[in-house]
C-alpha cells in the first residue's frame, strides 16, 4: 500500500485519518496543503476516483466568494481548486490510483483487506 493523506494539520478529519492508518501500523505520507499545495498532477489522479462536487468544500467562506455555486462546467470547477486550495475537503486519501475524501473508513478498510 502507498497511502498519502492530503489534508491540513487543524482539519479534524486529517487527523482522525492519520490515526486510522497509524493505529493499524501503516505507513503514509502526509501533504499538509497549506504548505504544499496538489499539483495538477495529483489533482487530476484523485479526479479519476472521486467526483468534483465531492472534492469543493460548499461550507467554506471562499465557496461563495469564487462564485463556485454559479460554475457548471467540471473543468473550469478544476481549474478554480487548483488555484484555492482552501476549498478542498479534507483529507483526501490516495492509495494509488484510488482515492477517497472525507473520512472513509469503509474504502480504507477494503483496501487493507486486499492488500
């Protein structure tokens, strides 16, 4: 298993995620995206699992300030995160080409049985 945890050292969920992983002994890397922002990249892989909508945080202050609820098109939705970062949920988990967001025990417990 190769997992990296996206997320921010004060987001709650990053760190129930971290503790998951950690409990059951497997290593991960951690991307504080504060810090470290995705790249295309990576935004693009995590793309491939999970679904844009899924990926914009609406209850954040810049939601509504970049005009977010107004965009249709998933492309240019893409091209808004990947420059504002902070509207991002959190963690967003990569095990592979899988990924996850939010807390998912469900898929991480599926990935541990398949390893």
């Amino acid at each position: 298993m190769n997992i990296q945890i996206f997320g921010t050292k004060k987001c709650f969920d990053t760190k129930k995620a971290e503790r998951y992983f950690k409990e059951r002994k497997i290593q991960f890397q951690f991307i504080d995206l504060n810090e470290k922002p995705m790249s295309k990249g990576e935004l693009n892989s995590v793309l491939r699992s999970v679904s844009i909508n899924d990926l914009i945080n609406n209850k954040c202050k810049d939601y509504t300030k970049l005009n977010f609820n107004n965009i249709r098109s998933a492309e240019i939705k893409a091209e808004l995160l990947l420059k504002n970062q902070k509207v991002i949920n959190t963690p967003i988990v990569r095990n592979g080409k899988e990924a996850t967001v939010g807390y998912n025990l469900e898929i991480w417990d599926k990935w541990i049985e398949n390893n």
